[in-house]
C-alpha cells in the first residue's frame, strides 16, 4: 500500500497496474507486481480487468476536475486577498471569503473520499484506509445483513407467496410448447443419466435387490391363493383342454413308438405275439382315455383334476411341509447362475428401452410425459387447492435451505471477500463508486464557498 499512499490528493492511489498485475509486493516479487497465474483462485476470480481500467480512467478525469476546481478556488483566494491588501474595498472581502471557505470544504471532502480507500498523504491518521483495513470485518458485517434481511424464514416465505408461483407455472405448463421443452429437457436428463450409471453396477444392484426380495418373501402362500381363484374361475381348463388336445395328436402321431415301448417292457418267458397284442390293447386304451378326456368336459377325470388342484392350493396356503419343499426350491432356483444372468442382464435390456423411447419424439414415453405436463399445468392454472399445496412445499423447502443453512450461504459471502488482495479490492472498488465520490469533492467546495459567502455576509451586516 505504501506505493499507493504516497500521492497527493489530486490521484490517490493512481498506478500502472492493468488487469494482470496486483499491486503490493505481498509475495516478495519485484516492485510488489504478481502475475494472475500467481495468485490463489479466489483472488484470481477477483482480477482487476480491462473494464474496471476504463472505468478507472473515468475516475481520474473526475478526480482531476475536482482537483483544478479546488486549485480555481485557491487561485480566487490569492488574487482576492491581494486585492483587498491593495486597498480594494467591497467585493474582495466576500470573494475571499467564499474562496477560502471553499477550500476548507474541497480539502475536508478530499480527505474523507481519500479515507476510504488509502491513508492520505500516507500518513498513518487513525480510521482512514478503511476499505483495505477493514474489508473482512466489512465482509463479515455484509454476510450478517443477509442473513438477517434476505435470508429469514418470513422474507423467504412472503415473497414465494407474492410470486404466485401455482398459477404461473400451470399457465406455462399448459402451452404445447413449453410442454415439448420440458419433456425434452426431462429426456435429454434421463439419457444422460442411463449413460453415467455403469451396467455392472447397477446389474449387481438389481440383481442383488430381486435376489434379496424373493429369499424374503415367502411365496407358497401367494401361488396357493392366485391358483385357488384360478381353479374356482375355471381358468384352469383351458390349459387342461389344451393339454388333452396335444396328448390325442401326439399319440395318433407316435402309436408305433407306444406300442413298441410296452411290448419292450414285457418279460422275456412271453410269446412275442402276446406281447404285441397287449401293446395293441394298451395303446388303444390310451387313446381312448384321452380322446374321452379331450371330448368330454364332464369326465370324471377332469373333475380329478380340479379335485387335485383345489387340494394343492390349500396346501400351498396352510400345510407347512408343502410350504417348505416350495421355499426349497425357489431358494435352488434362484441360485442357478442361468437365472441370475437373467436378472442381471434385464438391466440392459430396460435400460435401452428407456433410452430408444427418450430419443423418439413420438414414442409412447415422450407422447405420455407430454400430456401429463399439460394436464398438470391446466390444473395448476385453474385448482386453486393445487397452488395452495405446490407453493406450501416450496414455502417449506426455501425455508428448510435459507434456516438450515443460512450460516453457510453467508460464510460464504464473508470467506469469499477475506480472499481478496486488500489492494486489489479497495482498487476495484474505487474504479466503481470512486467517480460518484469525485461529485461529493465538487460539492463540498461549491457548498463550502456559499457557506463561507453567506456567514461572511452576516457578519458584516451585524458589523462584525
């Protein structure tokens, strides 16, 4: 700073650095100038730029107009007073006067303006440089008054209720195109997801999470009542019909195969023809028993059936020992690795329906999403219990964040503006505000001098 206060109150704090360059010497580089690569990432975001230099030019243009101004009224000064120290009555008096006035007020002003951002003249005067000096407690004092008037439960919440958000979000949901941006901002999000995740993990997972369920879940009961109400709604019969119908053709088709196999079984003391004759009358036998079952919905064995199927559901529901060879065997088979790679491998195929149907604008996923975002837009524009509920969730939601996490959100401000260069800052700040301030010198000598005018005025006509 030391390089900065030493200029006088016409440019201070004047130097060459441009947007590269940071004024100090803090790092022990020559001439105090560091380079942007240099500096800490937090002070690097801060960089003074080529904007901030051109602003900062305007500000020396203001400073160089409050200057001359107060260099005018010290020349009125001069010349008043040596007028009136010539004999020159009258007037001398109230211009020097107001001249004199002038410059105490233009100097006061200077100084103050100068305090702000460096100590004047260089000169170590107690609460001046205060913006370089107290920047982290002017950072702490910042991040407070959020807090406390932006970042409150009841500031949070009245303004999410002024904002109408229901309405206004059901409106632009409504309209067709809106709908279309987000159904294709939602598609482009899920591929981009479907893409991050990697298959094998996420194969592990559901195979692990289907494994799991199914060892916990018993499922003898459920199949005992799912068949019980498929048996008592006759859905059974046809598979039985089916069944029959199969059996007749495959042993009109097979006859010889049947009747070799019985006359094969046969004991070897008996006459061959005996043996063929009785796998003619088994084989007929057979046919016949089948083609009865297939023809006749009434046969007995039918009822047999339904008999068995209805005893078996009841097993399935109540008897224990049916109910723990079914847990034995779904626990076999689930720990076959055919099954497994079944589950595992579905992963693949769900995750590339999902991304075939968000890339097709027209399939059934996008054309669905669609008109459910304009059905809950027309809703949310007319429902007024809707509204009521979406802005309540946000209401609840923002203050969650704003109360949980206010000391946070402004340590954040306060941190960030404790990383930045004092120099720098009191730089950046004065290339902002610092032509605006000039206005304040300017006015102070005008103001001062009609001050001085006016009590020089009333003193002469008390006679003082």
């Amino acid at each position: 700073m030391e390089r900065m206060e030493r200029t006088g109150p016409g440019e201070p704090g004047e130097g060459p650095a441009g947007p590269a360059m940071v004024p100090g010497g803090a790092d022990g580089s020559p001439d105090g100038a560091v380079s942007a690569r240099a500096r800490p990432a937090a002070l690097a975001s801060f960089a003074y730029t080529a904007a901030d230099e051109e602003k900062r030019r305007g500000v020396r243009r203001m400073k160089t107009t409050a200057t001359g101004l107060l260099l005018l009224v010290a020349l009125v000064y001069v010349l008043a007073t040596w007028a009136r120290s010539s004999g020159v009555g009258g007037w001398p008096g109230f211009v020097a006067a107001a001249a004199e006035a002038g410059m105490v007020g233009a100097l006061a002003d200077w100084f103050a303006v100068t305090a702000l951002f460096k100590r004047p003249l260089g000169l170590p005067i107690p609460h001046t440089a205060i913006i370089p000096t107290k920047k982290d407690q002017l950072g702490a004092s910042l991040g407070s008054f959020v807090g406390e008037n932006f970042l409150s439960g009841e500031v949070v919440r009245g303004r999410i209720q002024a904002l109408g958000i229901g309405g206004r979000l059901g409106a632009w949901l409504a309209d067709p195109d809106h709908a279309d941006r987000v159904s294709a901002e939602l598609a482009t999000a899920l591929r981009g997801a479907m893409t991050v995740l990697r298959d094998s993990d996420v194969q592990a997972v559901v195979g692990e999470a289907i494994t799991r369920r199914a060892e916990a879940a018993e499922v003898a009961p459920g199949l005992g009542k799912m068949l019980e109400r498929i048996v008592a709604d006759g859905g059974h019969r046809k598979v039985v019909d089916l069944i029959c119908v199969r059996a007749h053709d495959w042993l009109v088709r097979h006859g010889d195969s049947v009747m070799d196999a019985v006359q094969g079984g046969a004991p070897g003391w008996t006459p061959r023809f005996v043996d063929k004759r009785v796998g003619e009358r088994v084989y007929k036998e057979l046919l016949r028993f089948v083609t009865e079952m297939r023809d006749m919905p009434g046969h007995p064995a039918r009822a047999s059936i339904d008999t068995f199927l209805t005893d078996f559901a009841a097993d399935l529901q109540t008897d224990s020992d049916t109910r723990a060879r079914v847990e034995r065997l779904k626990s076999e088979i689930l720990g076959r690795s055919e099954v497994q790679d079944v589950i595992a491998s579905a992963w693949s195929s769900v995750r590339a329906m999902i991304i075939t149907a968000a890339e097709d604008e027209q399939s059934e996923l996008r054309l669905r999403a669609r008109a459910s975002l304009m059905t809950l837009g027309a809703r949310l524009a007319t429902d007024g219990r809707l509204q009521a509920k979406l802005e309540g969730w946000l209401e609840d939601a923002a203050v969650y964040v704003v109360t949980t996490y206010r000391t946070e959100i402004t340590s954040l401000i306060s941190d960030t503006v404790a990383s930045w260069d004092a120099d720098q800052t009191s730089r950046k700040i004065e290339a902002h505000i610092g032509r605006d301030l000039q206005f304040i010198r300017i006015n102070g000598t005008v103001v001062g001098a009609l001050a001085g005018l006016l009590i020089y005025t009333v003193s002469r006509a008390f006679g003082a």
